[in-house]
C-alpha cells in the first residue's frame, strides 16, 4: 500500500494552496486561526467564492459541474483550506443532499436542485433528529400523508445545525406505519419559507444558537419533491450519513488546532512543562494515526475499493481528537479560559480585561465540541456497527 502522494499530486496541492491563500478572504482566515465566531457571511461568503471557481461542490463528478477530482484530490484541497484558515464548507447542501440528489433524484430534481447548491446561493438544513429519535433514528415520527399532488407534513426536527439560515431542507418523514420502521420512511425537501415551518434556536452551554427545532404544521409540500421512491428513504439516508461520519472526522482541522493548542501553551508559558508536553505528544500521535487511516481509505479507494464501512470508525476517532484538543486548550490556558461575552469581544475589549485575547474562545469551542461523540450517530453506537460490519 503505497501512501505517499505522486508528483503530480504534490503539484496539484500547490496549485490549490497557492489559490486559496490568494482568494481566501484575510479577516475570515484570522477568525478561524483565532477561534472566533463566524458569522452567516463569512460562511456564505466561502461557499460563494468556491462556487464562483467551481470547487464548492469539489467532491462532484464533471458531469454533475464538478471538478471530477480523484479522492487524493479532495483530500488535497481539503487539507490546504483548513491549514490557510477556510471555514469549514457548511455539508448539508454539497456534501450530504446533493449526493443523494445525483444518485437517486430525477433529471428534472438535479437541474432543480444542484446549480444552486454548487454556486452556495442556497443555504440547505438537515431534518433527521427528532425529540426520541436520535440515534435510533427509524423510530423517527413526523408524518407525511399524501394528497393528490402533495404531502401535508406533520411533526417536529431537533438540534437542526445552523436552521436559522435555512432556505431549504432534505427531511426524513415517516409515509407508512406498516412493516420493519426502516421501511416506512421517505426523503422529502422542502422549502422552509412554507407555511406551517416554524423555527426555533436552541441556546446551547457555548451561548450559540448554533441548533433549533424545526415544527411543521400541516406543511405542504408538492409530490415532485419526493427524492426517489417512497418509504425508500432509509437507504438514501444511510448513503448520506456515510458522507457525514466521514466529514465529522475532520483530520485537516484536526491539524490545524494541533498547531493552535502549541501556540497557546507557549503563550501561556506550559509548552516545556514535561507532563504537558507529553499530553501534547499523544494527541499529535492520535492525529497522525487518524491521518494514516484516512490516507489508507484514498488509498483503497485509488485501488477501486469502497472504504465506506469505516466512516464509524473514522467518526469515533476524529470526535473524540476533536474533545481532546479543547480540553488541552482550556488546561493551557487555565482561568483565562472564561466563557466569553460576545458582546465584549464584538467590542474588542474582552482580552484585556479578562487575559490573553487569544483565551477568550476557548470554553465556548470546549462546551460546543462535547457534542460530537453524540451527533451523527453516537460513538457508542458507531462501536457497534464497526464490530458488525469491519471486524465481522
């Protein structure tokens, strides 16, 4: 098995770097260097530039518009926009529905649908968790009864990751009560101007209303925005969630905040305490070994192999990189890690009144990355279907 990157590779990644550093917006690139909050511009403000160049949907084939770039490719340009400083490309409209819309929509749904995913015009949501139905997401109960020409949609979504913004939504809705509850499932996308949506955000520990709940009251949505055939939409989600597990992984970023912890443990003056430092080293030999696994999935992919059986075991070991790098960050910094006041660093003042600058984010990063052993699957359960599926 052969990892390292051939030389036309290597020029491809300078080709990308050299790009994005000259088109990535420098106030952007210092929030995310810095931890601070982004807002829904910055993030658009990404996605548009990408469309623009024709790289937001960079994990597309030619024939959908995109750039019909290799796996290694992706990885790439993946790795380059996480070490300038790039937002992380928001997954829900080119990542996880625009997949599912190439593989089992109609040829009407992809010319719909997908121009305005590519060119990050359209802000997409996802509807799968409900109050009851996380993990065991088949038990999920929002309704979709068809009448004539349309579904009338009934229920409630949670922890809907940035639905605020939503323009549109790819929903998981129950359309029959008989059988296994797998099978009585469709994908639905709708517009979340309908009548009947109603969204709430949800404050989380970090301050954030990065989360909401999304209610459907008698919501109509026209037949022709059934994805697929119905009750078939447990097939068409698990395709999706292997491209969510796979992105919740992360190692780029994971490398990128590797550099940041080091930089505030030499600020805060623990870099060269020895047991601090050997905390360091472990985590950096964990990114490294996530990083060898990621290379041997391109690598089998490269073989024509389908990797897709250990996205789990790649979401289990990047949540939990991902926890562990926060939790340094705090230690680092000690009690200047407060939970900041977003109005006070709006006002740029916070990091003098209370510490570095550069401490202010971080309890706020620590709180919003307990999340991430729970959503898209929890590790508990991702265990499980590793030992199913890998270890046989």
């Amino acid at each position: 098995m052969d990892l390292a990157f051939t030389p036309q590779e290597q020029k491809f990644r300078d080709e990308v770097r050299a790009w994005v550093r000259a088109n990535l917006p420098q106030g952007i690139s210092n929030k995310v260097h810095d931890g601070l909050r982004l807002t829904r511009d910055d993030l658009q403000g990404w996605a548009r530039i990408l469309g623009k160049k024709g790289w937001l949907g960079y994990g597309w084939p030619k024939e959908f518009g995109g750039p019909g770039w290799t796996a290694v490719e992706k990885h790439l340009f993946e790795e380059e926009c996480a070490l300038a400083g790039a937002p992380r490309i928001v997954p829900f409209g080119p990542v996880m529905v625009a997949p599912v819309i190439m593989a089992f929509g109609s040829p009407e749904q992809q010319k719909r649908f997908l121009p305005g995913i590519a060119s990050g015009e359209v802000w997409w949501s996802q509807g799968y968790s409900e109050p009851g139905s996380g993990s065991d997401l088949a038990s999920l109960k929002t309704r979709a009864e068809r009448r004539g020409d349309k579904y009338i949609v009934n229920g409630q979504k949670t922890w809907t990751t940035l639905g605020q913004y939503g323009d549109w939504m790819f929903n998981l809705v129950r359309t029959s009560n008989e059988g296994k509850p797998q099978t009585g499932i469709s994908f639905l996308v709708l517009d979340m101007k309908s009548p009947g949506v109603t969204v709430r955000p949800i404050k989380l520990l970090d301050g954030e209303c990065e989360v909401n709940e999304v209610w459907f009251d008698n919501v109509e949505v026209p037949a022709d925005q059934l994805i697929g055939e119905e009750n078939k939409g447990w097939t068409y989600a698990k395709h999706l969630l292997s491209h969510e597990r796979t992105n919740i992984a992360d190692v780029n970023r994971a490398k990128r905040e590797l550099e940041r912890l080091k930089r505030i443990a030499k600020a805060e003056g623990v870099y060269d305490d020895a047991r601090f430092h050997d905390e360091i080293a472990k985590l950096e030999v964990d990114v490294v070994a996530l990083e060898m696994m990621v290379l041997r999935v391109l690598s089998a992919m490269k073989a024509g192999k389908n990797p897709l059986d250990v996205a789990g075991l790649l979401k289990i070991r990047g949540s939990e990189i991902q926890q562990r790098y926060t939790e340094l960050m705090m230690l680092a910094a000690g009690p200047y890690s407060l939970p900041l006041i977003h109005e006070a660093m709006d006002a740029g003042w916070q990091g003098d009144y209370v510490g570095a600058a550069h401490c202010a984010p971080l309890a706020p990063a620590y709180f919003n990355m307990r999340k991430t052993t729970i959503y898209g699957g929890s590790n508990e359960v991702q265990r499980n279907i590793v030992a199913q599926t890998v270890l046989g």
